[in-house]
C-alpha cells in the first residue's frame, strides 16, 4: 500500500516538472482557435502529449461614455470589449517541441505567455 502511494506522489511530481503551460488570448474567438490549432499541430509533429485547448471564461471591459457633452449630458452609450482565452498544457516538451513553438508566426492581437512548470 506505501510503495503504491510512492510511486503515485514520483509520477505527479514528474508530471509537475515537465509540462509547458501556454495562456493564449485574443478578442477575436475565430482568430484564436486558428492560433490554438497551429500550436497544437506543432506539437503533434513531434509526438508530444497535448491537453486542450480549455476554454477559460471570457473576460468582459465595459466603458460608458457620453453621447454629448452639454445639453443631453445624460444620455451615454456603452460600449464592450471581450478577452477570449484558452489554455493548452504540453507534458514532457523535448527540445524540438519547444524550438517549434518559438519559430511558430502567430497572427497579430494574439498574446502567449508560457510557463514552465
């Protein structure tokens, strides 16, 4: 039963130390399921374990602003930006994953962060 808990605890401590984590996100959804999909098939080239994309929830930044700015000063209007994210994790990333992902050109308004953990 203890040698079994053991090697449980080594096999997540192993995972833990070999997974490369990517945040992408973007405002269009369309552009960043495109992005994910790249990131993936050059994942996938070099037989590398991939889970994702997970979808995080959809951020939402509102701003209100005035329509005029002296006698109707009481109507505004609204306007929204939403932030699309999701989230790819790659175990055991050789080195030829990761030289991949760097040479991989993603269109512009797509922001990466990548954490090692």
């Amino acid at each position: 039963m203890a040698e079994e808990k053991a090697k449980k605890t080594t096999k997540k401590k192993a995972d833990a130390a070999s997974r490369l984590r990517i945040k992408v996100s973007a405002y269009e959804h369309k552009l960043l399921d495109e992005s994910v999909s790249k990131i993936i098939e050059a994942a996938a080239r070099f037989d590398a374990e991939v889970r994702g994309p997970i979808p995080l929830p959809t951020k939402k930044k509102k701003y209100t602003v005035n329509r005029s700015t002296f006698i109707y000063n009481t109507s505004r209007e609204q306007f929204e930006m939403r932030i699309h994210t999701r989230l790819v994790d790659i175990l055991n990333p050789s080195a030829k994953v990761i030289e991949a992902l760097t040479n991989l050109s993603l269109p512009s308004g797509v922001n990466i962060d990548v954490k090692m953990a």
